[in-house]
C-alpha cells in the first residue's frame, strides 16, 4: 500500500485484520506496509465502532469492565509483604501490568495516559 492514496474500506479492514494478527505496533505496521498512521487510525476507529455495533447488537459481550475480586492475602518472601502483579489487556494490543496493592488514584492516572 502507498501512502496518499485512497483506500476502499475492505482494504483499510484487511489491513487492521493484519496488523492485529502481526503483533507490531501501528507505527511500524504503517511503516512496513507504506501507509499513513493518519489514515489507519481513522480506519481503525471506524472498524472499532462498527466493530463495537455489531458485538452490542448480538450482545456477545458487554462493553465494559468486568468486576474482578482480589484477595486481601499476601504472601512473605524473605520478611516482605508481596501483593504480586496484575495485567489488564486493552482490545487495541495495549498491555497494562502493575502491582496488585496499586493505589486507584495511580492505576487511574495510568488507564488515562
């Protein structure tokens, strides 16, 4: 693909399908494949919406948080108090990972960045 150059919707569709499945980033995805970050990030939240529709029309799953509990346990290694790590994983390929006894304030400052 060629940048400045007008893309059918199949093809931008194609193109996200395949770069989800690469593993790369979007920068070096567009990079590889010759095409603007502007142009696939305008597809992209175009498939995301129209993705998001017909997941809410078929009520596969919801589009929100799903609750989670955590034990108040914690474990002792060597006389320290360990809470472990929690990884929260965004549909985009973004991974998030930080300390289970995070403070909320912290973890929301980070979701927002």
């Amino acid at each position: 693909m060629r940048k400045n150059q007008k893309y059918s919707k199949e093809e931008m569709y194609l193109a996200i399908e395949l770069w989800q499945e690469s593993g790369l980033s979007q920068i070096k995805f567009c990079s590889r494949e010759k095409l603007s970050v502007k142009t696939f990030s305008y597809w992209y939240k175009k498939y995301k919406k129209e993705n998001r529709l017909s997941v809410e029309q078929n009520k596969e799953t919801p589009d929100a948080f799903i609750p989670v509990e955590v034990s108040s346990d914690r474990t002792t290694a060597a006389g320290k108090e360990s809470y472990g790590r929690t990884e929260l994983s965004f549909p985009n390929g973004v991974q998030l990972s930080f300390p289970a006894g995070i403070d909320i304030g912290q973890l929301k400052s980070l979701i927002n960045l």
